[in-house]
C-alpha cells in the first residue's frame, strides 16, 4: 500500500518506520535535518522496537506521491495549513487518517478529503523524537480508528496495513467519542508533564500531580457529556492512569515540544475543554490553570 506520512515527527515517523518495516511503500514528509538522516543513513527505531527502515524522505508535498493513505500527524494548529499544502496527494480515493492529538482535527479532514475518505484516529503509542533520523518506541498503547460517516470500506483500508505493520488497531464505531477520550487522557497528562519536566510514568508517583491529573480529566469528561458527546463507557480516570503506566517512560509530546522551543497543542487539548466548558456554563478551573501556565512556559521559550 502507497502510504505518506503528512508530518512525520516522534509518532508519525514511528508509525511510517513500522509500516516500512511490513513492506509498504512509505513516503515522509517531514523537517530538513530529519529528512537529510533518513535519506542518508535510514530511519532507526530503539526502544520497545528495534530497526533501521529505509522509508522515503521529502520535506514538501510537491514532492510525494498521491498515496493510497495519507497519514496526518501534524501538530493540531498546523492541520489547516498542512492539508492545504498538501492538496496535490488528495486523489479521489486517498483516505486520509488523522492520528494527532485535540479536538477539530477529524473535521478539517474531512472538510478536505473526497466524500466518505475521511478516517478517524485515537492512538497513545509512546514515540520520543531523539534526534534527526533516529525515534524511540518509548510506549505500548492503543490504536482505534473509525469512519466519521459509517465508511466500513475507508477504514478497512487503512486499518489492513496499520494490522500488518503490527499495530493492532481497532475498529469503533464511534470515533468521534474515541477522539475525546484521548483528549480525555491527554488533558491529564500532557500539560503536567510540560510543566514539571517529569515522563508520564512520574505523575503518579506524586500524589499530589495525580489528584491534579484526575480532576483535570473529570473536569474534561464533564464537558464531552455537557456538548452531548458519547464517551466510550468505562472510567477515563482509569484508562488515563493505564496510558501513563504503558508509556511511563515517555516524555509526552507535549514535554517533548517545551524541550525544542516549540509551540505545544495545549490550545487544542486542555484550552479546548476551557473554551468549550465556558459555552456551556461547565467551570473547569484546573483545565484553566493548566492551560495558561503552559502558554507562560510557550512564551518563554518558543524562538
Ligand atoms: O498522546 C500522548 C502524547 O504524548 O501526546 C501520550 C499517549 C500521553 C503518550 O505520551
């Protein structure tokens, strides 16, 4: 399968390097320095995997093939832009699979994929970025995909070579619920790390960053059911709590954006569940609190 990787950093290239791996043909798109190491010398994989994968590198669009698949892993502010700038790989049978973190992103997919190829995704696999050309397998974790529109045909289509790259994912039939849920899990997680320096594993070795990391996915599981949207039944606290101990030894995406002086996707994950709880009159105070000491942190070091 014809498969590129639309913003290929810690997760999209450990996503692409598997696929590789399986036999697919795998294109990257992704930053100069990365894309010069894995022309140059491969793309390694260490951790919980252990490979050298010899996908395609280009750091534009322009220079991809239209693919059978093309895998969003942008951050969530650059969904937009990435996918404009991507129009080219969109053929009337692409499917395009968003597996990024926050709210909106299903729904820019599917504003610019053909009718019915949008396919959602939830993962919390642990992928570290180490260096140009080189990504750390830090975590298990899962794999859901769905169809926005009931599309069986779509997912099963990105779902066989994800199966094959040894991925295990699992078809839902309600992805848009699956998505929150990982907002869920990432609201607890991801700006306590970026505030605290400490991997995932570490939250729940301090009371008190713990009871911080279960009132800020109570806070974000009230909103989903205050916008009406079906949650997955079991308790998120839980499955938070589970996904930090899969991937204890990660640093969250988010503490891996602070440590480059990058912009993090706090605005799409906790500033989502704020703004969203502030339209229907749900106070979340700790989803508040996490999201502007992280904008602090963004404005004293993004350069
Ligand atoms: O999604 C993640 C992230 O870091 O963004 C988790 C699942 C928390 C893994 O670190």
């Amino acid at each position: 399968v014809k498969i590129v990787i639309l913003g290929a950093g810690a997760l999209g290239s450990l996503v692409g390097a598997l696929l590789a791996r399986a036999g697919h043909d795998v294109t990257l798109i992704a930053r100069h320095a990365h894309v010069e190491a894995v022309n140059r010398d491969g793309l390694r994989v260490s951790g919980l995997t252990e490979a050298v994968t010899h996908p395609r590198a280009v750091t534009d669009a322009s220079s991809a093939p239209v693919p059978d698949v093309l895998v969003v892993t942008v951050k969530a502010y650059e969904t937009l832009p990435a996918l404009k700038g991507a129009r080219n790989l969109l053929g009337p049978a692409t499917r395009v699979v968003t597996l990024q973190n926050g709210l909106g992103n299903l729904e820019i997919v599917e504003s610019v994929a053909a009718e019915g190829q949008a396919v959602g995704g939830a993962t919390t696999i642990g992928a570290t970025f180490m260096e140009a050309g080189h990504v750390r397998h830090a975590g298990h974790g899962y794999l859901k995909l769905g169809s926005p529109t009931g599309n069986a045909e779509a997912v099963d289509a990105v779902a066989a070579p994800f199966r094959d790259a040894g991925l295990d994912p699992e078809v839902t039939d309600n992805i848009h619920g699956e998505v929150w849920a990982k907002v869920v899990v990432n609201a607890g997680i991801n700006p306590l790390t970026a505030i605290t320096g400490l991997p995932n594993g570490a939250l729940l070795e301090t009371p008190a960053l713990f009871e911080v990391l279960v009132r800020a996915c109570e806070e974000a599981v009230d909103v989903a059911k205050a916008v009406g949207v079906q949650l997955p039944d079991e308790d998120l606290v839980l499955r938070a709590r589970r996904v930090a101990e899969l991937t204890a030894e990660n640093k969250s995406s988010m503490l891996q954006d602070v440590e480059r002086g990058r912009r993090t996707e706090i605005d799409a994950i906790s500033g989502a569940i704020w703004q969203r709880g502030l339209s229907r009159a749900v106070d979340t105070p700790v989803n508040m609190t996490l999201t502007a000491l992280v904008k602090g942190i963004e404005r004293t070091i993004t350069r």
